[in-house]
C-alpha cells in the first residue's frame, strides 16, 4: 500500500516522508511493525512461519 501511495504522489520516498501530512503513515508502518512484533513473540516456539516471513519480506 505505501509504495503504491508513494507512487501516486509523484515523490521521492524521502520527499513524501518529510512531509508533515504523511506521516500518518508512518504511524501506520509503527503499528504494522508493532503487531508483527506481537505476532512473533506469540510463535515464538515455531522454527518458521511463512506467513511472518512473508510480511517481514513486505
């Protein structure tokens, strides 16, 4: 979704993240990483999970 967001703007990803009226996403990327995090620690037991793997890739 960022990068589509980016895209639409028509900006460097640098110049999009300076700008005050996005960093909403940023506070999005920070509660997508927080939950990731979350999801993590709950299978923490598990040697690999695809689907942690394919969102960290993301």
């Amino acid at each position: 979704m960022i990068e589509d967001v980016v895209k639409i703007s028509g900006l460097t990803h640098a110049e999009f993240f300076k700008r005050p009226s996005n960093q909403w996403v940023l506070a999005c990327l920070d509660l997508v990483e927080g939950l990731l995090e979350s999801v993590k620690q709950t299978h923490i037991e598990e040697e690999s999970n695809t689907y942690i793997t394919h969102c960290e890739n993301d």
